[in-house]
C-alpha cells in the first residue's frame, strides 16, 4: 500500500526504481480507510539520503501511511538545504497539537558530544516527551536510543575501545511479535562509538532486550508494551552506506577498521555482500502491523501518553525524599511504569545503600564458602572418627587375644 508524502519531496524516477508506491492527498482522502499516521524525526545531516532508505522500509507494507517529516528548528545542519527543510519539513511547533500512530527519530553523528552540549538537546527532550504522551509507538534508531534510555529511564551509554562497525550476527534471544518470522540468528548492521550495556537493563522490569553481544552492546530492546521500541541498528542502511562512511573516515585519516562481515572475504576490494535487507523489511512490516496498525485506536486522537517516572538514589536517600516521592507518583494517576533506585548517599562521606547490598552480598557469598569448608570439615572428621575406632578396635582385639592365651582375662 502506498505512503502519502508530498508531489516534489522525492522526484518519480527515483521512486520508482525503488519501488516506493506513493499516493497523493487527494486520491488518499477518496479511500474509505484511515492511513497511520508518522512521523519521521530526522536527525541525519544527509536528510534526502535517510529519507529514502526510511521511506523505502515503511512502504513495505499492506498499509497506507500518512507522513510528516520533522527537523529541529533549534539546529541547521550545514549539509542541508534550508529552503527544502521549510518547505518539506515540519517543526515541533507545527505538530505538537497532533496525535501520530508511530513515530521514528533517526540516528545522528554526536555520539561522542555530552548531551547538555547538543545544540537541540533541549528541543528533543521536548520531541521525547511529546513522543510519550502523543505517540503509540516510537522508534529510536541508534544514537537517538541511546538518548532516549537515558532520558526516559537515566541509563548513560559507554563509549568502545573503537569504533563497533560492520554487519553484526545476532542470536535472538526471546520470541517477540516485533521478530516474528525472524530465524533463530539474523544480521543487523552496526556503526557507532558507544553502546548501551545489557546488564544496565536487567533491572527494568518494562524493559526486553530481544538482541545484544558483549563486543556491540544492546541491539535491539523494546518496552513489553511496544510504546518505545529502541533499534541501535541500521536496518535501513543501503548496500553503500557502510562503505562509504569507511572510505569517508579514511579520507580524513581517522582510525577505523574496515567494517566487519561487510565485503566478500572481508576485502574492501571485493563486493559487498548484502545480507540484512530481508530482516529489516520483516522489521519495519512487524513493527507497522504488530505494534502500531493493530494496537492504536481508531479514533487516533483518544492516544494515551505512556508515563515512565525514574527516581535516583538521591531522590530516595532519606524518609523526607520518599515523602516527596510518595507526593510525585500520587499527584498523577497516568503512570504506567515507576522505577526506583535504592536510596542514595545522604551526604558526601556516605555510602550508597546500593554499595552496601554489594558488600552484603560479597559477606554473604563468603559466609556461604565458609560454610562449606566447615560442612566438608565436620564430614572429614566424622570419617577419621570411624577410622579411629575401627583401629581402636583392632589393638583391643589384640591384647584380649594375648590376655586370653595367659589365662588373664579375670
């Protein structure tokens, strides 16, 4: 089914060599169904590139989706073309009275940049929110999942040892309706500097991580709801787009390796072996049919905001802070996930209750080592004790033999 997207946005001949099946508003407005409606947050300096790869995903599908390009209005990327951007492009001012099925908001190059020192932090935290309460379901690709874990549930990502690059093997490791269809292992392709650590999620019980490695981090997690669905993937990426960041970063003799499990035989003078389009069509059709087409309401405007309320050891270190807590989490009645930590320090010589449970843990453990050396002990000595009495027995049998020959018994 086709995607609704303005007539000059993408030129016909391009679409149709990639096979995009478009619509326009006044042929749209004709059929008797309700398109979804989404949103597309793009971040990427190259827009029209990521537009296409994006749309190309979405247009695999038996629905008719309705599109709205949105750019920060806080930040002009240099790469692109400012007139096109206002032209095409929506802003957070123009859609925030709006209700979207589904929402995607892109990767950008600023992995390595502290958050606060983003020129657009503070709009995107507003785009994050209004995602919450506004949104069915949202997807975050790569970095933006790294920013939306750490704005929704305060997980700070880690930075590699060097750059995680390449077409990556992933097991999966539960069954989820966003992987339906997906073989036990399945190919995704990874760049980025940083990656979020599978065990910072354990703890989160609305949280599934359904693909992650030691050597790239979290892949691919999604809240048990499908509201948030974080993708640290490049399932949309062309056949070139690996090999031309390899060849750009080279150009600037920057140090990186050539992209794993990319080129044939890993030889960059070789072709490259496309192996993921197959799984990220199935992943956008799931993610469309599964999370959003068949769970939103009809009546998009009747959408529910999603409520996550993250509390830190310092907001639980004392009774005075849980008072305060108590008064957040009843002053409102939407929330659907609380997170707490164990209380933190009271001031700064203090020790972290969460330290604390370590070290208890660590006794504990001990204690239990213990433990068993003294089982094992008392087992031992239980043994010698038969064995003592058995040669006990034999020197008594020895003598009362000698006392018996002399007659000595009385």
């Amino acid at each position: 089914m086709p995607l609704i997207i303005p007539k000059e946005l993408i030129v016909e001949d391009v679409l149709e060599r990639e096979n995009i099946f478009t619509m326009r508003d006044s042929s749209a407005k004709e059929q008797d169904i309700r398109p979804l409606s989404v949103a597309i947050v793009n971040l990427m300096p190259k827009k029209e590139e990521t537009e296409l790869q994006l749309l190309r995903m979405l247009s695999n599908t038996a629905l008719q989706i309705n599109i709205d390009l949105v750019r920060m209005e806080s930040y002009n990327p240099a790469n692109s073309d400012l007139k096109r951007l206002k032209a095409f492009y929506k802003t957070y001012d123009d859609i925030k009275d709006n209700k979207y099925d589904a929402m995607i908001i892109t990767g950008a190059p600023i992995e390595l940049v502290a958050y606060e020192k983003i020129k657009y932090w503070e709009e995107l935290k507003t785009i994050f929110e209004f995602a919450k309460e506004n949104v069915f379901s949202t997807m975050f690709i790569c970095w933006s999942a790294q920013a939306a874990l750490r704005y929704y549930y305060d997980i700070e990502h880690k930075v590699a040892d060097e750059k995680i690059f390449g077409v990556f093997e992933f097991d999966k490791l539960k069954d989820n309706k966003i992987i339906k269809g997906f073989d036990d292992t399945f190919l995704i392709p990874t760049s980025r500097h940083t990656y979020v650590d599978e065990k910072d999620l354990e703890n989160i019980s609305d949280l599934e991580v359904l693909a992650a490695r030691s050597d790239t981090g979290v892949s691919l997690a999604t809240t048990k709801d499908h509201r948030f669905i974080f993708n640290f993937g490049h399932w949309e990426y062309d056949r070139e787009t690996l090999h031309n960041e390899y060849i750009r970063d080279l150009s600037k003799s920057k140090k990186i390796n050539i992209p794993l499990n990319y080129y044939k035989d890993n030889d960059p003078n070789k072709d490259i072996k496309m192996k993921w389009r197959s799984s990220g069509n199935l992943f956008f059709s799931n993610w469309l049919n599964y999370c959003v087409y068949q769970e939103t309401p009809f009546a998009i405007e009747t959408i529910k905001g999603k409520s996550v309320s993250k509390f830190g050891g310092s907001s639980l270190k004392d009774a005075g802070q849980f008072a305060k807590v108590k008064k957040i989490i009843f002053s409102k009645n939407d929330r659907d996930v609380i997170v707490v930590s164990a209380p933190g320090r009271r001031f700064s010589e203090d020790t972290k209750v969460t330290d604390e449970l370590i070290g208890l843990s660590q006794k504990n453990n001990k204690i239990e080592e213990l433990n068993q050396i003294i089982k094992s002990l008392e087992e031992n000595l239980e043994i010698q004790k038969v064995y003592r009495d058995t040669q006990l027995e034999k020197i008594r049998s020895r003598f009362f033999s000698i006392a018996k020959d002399l007659r000595l018994l009385g």
